[in-house]
C-alpha cells in the first residue's frame, strides 16, 4: 500500500475477536478489559447494567456495540430532560 509521496505504508493483519467470548471470562459490571487494539487504540468490553453518571474523555473517543439488551444515551448537549 502506497502512503504519502511514494512512502510505502505497513498494513497490519489482525486476528478476530469473539467478543461475546471475552465477556464471558467475568462478571463483574463496569470494569471495561482490554482485549485488543487497533490503530494504536484498545479494544475495550464492558458489561453494564442500570443507569451510568455521564463523563468525558479528553483525549478518546467511545464506540457502543451492544451484544445483548440496549442502551439509551442521552447526549448531555441534545436539549431534552
């Protein structure tokens, strides 16, 4: 793969993930694990269950992918109660 001005770019092959696999190796609710990367990012799981008190990261941004159940998120900005 060519990257900028002819410079040859290094594509990186990464193995799968079942991530239903990885929860499954505990129980315990909000205490994410990292089970991979990409990019120079972690590959975080998280089980969770009720409400979540809003925050931030600075620095990260958040991917949800819900497994089983669902999640409501209430975007602090959105202008609802």
């Amino acid at each position: 793969m060519r990257g900028i001005k002819g410079q040859e770019k290094k594509l990186e092959i990464m193995d799968a993930i079942n991530l239903a696999d990885k929860l499954s190796t505990f129980s315990g609710y909000w205490q994410p694990r990292v089970v991979g990367s990409f990019n120079g990012h972690d590959l975080m799981v998280v089980k969770v269950k009720g409400e979540f008190v809003w925050h931030k990261h600075d620095d990260t941004d958040d991917f949800f992918l819900v497994l089983v159940g669902q999640i409501t998120i209430q975007l602090r900005d959105s202008g609802r109660p």
